[in-house]
C-alpha cells in the first residue's frame, strides 16, 4: 500500500512538472510580443581629440589595443610648453617681488606721513612764534634808531650852537674884551658839542644796522614760515598720497594673480601634451602618426567601452502601443549563431528616429506619402548573460519585447 501511494506520488510529481514546462513554453510562445530586426548594439565610444597643438613625439598604442582610464595614449612634443611654464614662473616671481616692495611702501609711508605731520605742525607754530619776535624785535630796533636820530639831530643844534658862540667870542678874546676863561669854556663846549654830535652819528649807525639785522632776521622767519606752512600743507595731503601707495599694492597683488592664473594655465597645457585616455576601451580608428603636427582639437583616435553596452531597437509606431520601461526582453545576437541576451527596457526616445536625422523630413508638401515611422528603444541587457559573449557596438541583433 506504501508503495501504490509513492508510486502515485511520484507520478503527479512527474504529471504537474510536465504541466508546469508546458505552460512555461506556451507562456512564452503565446504571450503578447512586439518584435524587430531593426536593432543594433550601442556603446559608448570616446572621440579622444588633442587640447594643445604641436608636434607629435610619440604614439603609445596601437589599432584594438585595450587600455585603462588615463593610460597615456600620445606624447606631444612638449618643449614649447616648458618654455611657456619656465617664462610664467619668471613673470610670477617678478610680480611677487613688484608687489611685496609696493607693500613695503605702506607702512613707511604711513609712519612717514604721521611724523611729517607732526613735524610740520610743530615747524609751522616755532615760525609763528619767531615771527612774531622778530616783528617785536624788528619795532624795537626802529624805535630805538629814531631815537639815536633825534639825539643825533639834538647834538647837532648844540655843536652849532657853541660853534656858533665860539666864533663870536674869538674877535672880543683877541681884544682881550673878554677873560680867557670864558673863551676856553666856550671852546671846550664847542668841542664836547663836536663829540656828542660824532657819539650820536655812532648811535644812529648801529641803530641803523641793529634794525637791518632785525629785518634780515624777520627776512629768515618769514622764509621759514613759508617752508613750514608748505610742509603742513604737504602734509596734509598724505592720506590722499598713502591711498595712492595704496592702490598700487593692491594693483600689484593683482598682477600676481595673473602672473600665478597664467603659471597655472601653462602647467596645465604641459600636462596636456600627453593625451591620456577618458575611459577604458578598445582603440579604434587611430589617425595619428609620429612626427605629425596637430592642432587643439584635431580627432586622434576613438575609444570603444565594452563593459557598459545596450541595444537600441527601432519599432515601428504601430507597435508602442503596449510597450513601457521596466518590461521584460529578449536580444537575440546574429554574431553569436542566435544566442539571446535578457534584458528590459529602458526608456523609449521622446521622438521618431527621422525626426533627428541630418534632414528631417517635411510634409508640408504637395506630394506627401505616409509613411510608417520608427522609435528608438533603448534597451539594458543583464550582465551575467553568456559572459563568454563579447558584444560590440553596431552589431546586427533581433529584439522581442514580452509585454506581459
């Protein structure tokens, strides 16, 4: 009994399983599709182009030859450049020194301009003050020269006086009209008349160059005054003088910023002279030879990426109708004698393939024909199909989308 029933058991095992793959087979037979043999294997294909112009020095690969991200691919002759660094260096270097001496002057001016101010100040108050002592001197020295003048003018009517006295006594003393004694007295104060006279001219000479002193003097402190008022003046302009000192630091930190953008940018095209690779691939389509003088952007080769590949189907319009991104797909490779690759869809193009050719078509025309269009679907392949399998871009496939 036992053994009927693991008999029996093991044939609805045998009969659901057989069922089971029946129903798988005309799932997958039956189930609505949309299929075509318009597609193709895309991939991404790097255009590798020079940045710097020059002449080609060295190619480092060849036709097919694989290569990782940033393995150098050509060397340009790089001596134009290094001259370019070595000439960029020599300008930053002299920018450097141009600005720290202009920021140098700063400070000194600054303290300068302080001192100076002081100094001028104090300069223009001492000739103030001189001048007004000198002017005191100066009226002192008048007054006392108009002084020694009327002394001077006084001596002068006594000596004529006692010469006059004098030359009336002389016919009476030879006469002997007269004592003697009168007469020398009268002789006596005729010559004391004559020195007084001889002491005052004295008096009004050194007053008179007392007072051409004190004016020379009063010449000096006026002089002197103008320089310090000059100087205050001047100083007073120096925070228009330290803005300007100023300025040209600032001016000069910006030619060092220069100077240094331009050092950079020679570094940069120096490292540019050796073309290194955007991304791993094959190369392809190599167009550059040793000895060939390029220009910045000039095509030197192309860089097919195997490892992240898709197929772009062109359905007709006819057949979007029930097609979404996320359904389920078969890629079958002519290449590979009909192997198939899953994969799902992508995303379907917002516009016809026509619609982006070099000539879209125009109907606004008399003879207009219609004409069935084609969309592009894009379409991701899973990675651990067939890993034997390389696929290329632009290989012929045949897509099916299951849309259920």
């Amino acid at each position: 009994m036992a053994v009927q029933m693991k008999r029996r058991y093991w044939i609805a095992a045998g009969v659901l399983s057989v069922v089971g793959v029946i129903g798988v087979v005309a799932w997958r037979t039956l189930a609505p599709r949309e299929k075509t043999d318009d597609a193709q294997i895309a991939g991404h294909v790097s255009q590798v182009s020079a940045r710097v112009g020059g002449a080609v020095a060295a190619v480092l690969v060849t036709d097919n030859q694989p290569v990782k991200a940033d393995d150098p691919l050509v060397q340009i002759d790089p001596r134009d450049t290094e001259l370019a660094v070595a000439r960029a260096e020599a300008d930053l270097a002299s920018a450097e020194a141009e600005a720290h001496a202009a920021e140098s002057d700063v400070p000194v001016a600054s303290a300068m301009a302080t001192s100076g101010q002081h100094i001028a100040e104090a300069g223009a108050g001492s000739a103030e003050a001189g001048l007004r002592a000198a002017e005191r001197d100066v009226d002192a020295s008048r007054a006392k020269l108009e002084s020694a003048r009327a002394r001077l003018t006084e001596a002068t009517a006594n000596a004529t006086r006692a010469s006059q006295d004098l030359k009336r006594l002389e016919p009476l003393a030879a006469k002997d009209e007269i004592p003697r004694q009168q007469f020398d007295a009268a002789t006596a104060a005729a010559t004391v008349a004559l020195a007084t006279v001889a002491s005052a001219e004295a008096a009004v000479g050194e007053a008179q160059a007392n007072l051409e002193a004190s004016d020379a003097r009063r010449a000096q402190v006026v002089q002197g005054l103008s320089q310090a008022r000059e100087q205050s003046r001047a100083a007073a302009t120096a925070p228009q003088r330290i803005a300007l000192i100023q300025a040209r630091a600032a001016a000069a930190r910006a030619v060092v910023l220069q100077a240094r953008a331009a050092l950079d940018q020679a570094r940069v095209m120096l490292e540019r002279t050796t073309v290194r690779a955007p991304a791993a691939g094959l190369v392809s389509r190599k167009s550059v030879e040793v000895g060939q003088v390029i220009q910045p952007g000039q095509l030197l080769l192309s860089l097919a990426t195997l490892d992240d590949i898709w197929v772009v189907a062109n359905f007709k319009e006819t057949q979007l109708s029930g097609m979404k991104p996320g359904q389920r797909a078969e890629v079958t490779v002519d290449a590979f004698g009909g192997r198939t690759f899953d994969g799902r869809i992508d995303s379907i193009s917002a516009a016809t393939g026509a619609l982006f050719s070099l000539l879209p078509p125009d109907n606004a025309t008399g003879n207009f024909v219609k004409v069935v269009q084609r969309v592009p679907v894009k379409i991701l392949l899973d990675a651990t199909e067939h890993p034997g399998a390389v696929l290329r871009p632009g290989m012929s496939v045949t897509a099916t989308v299951f849309l259920r």
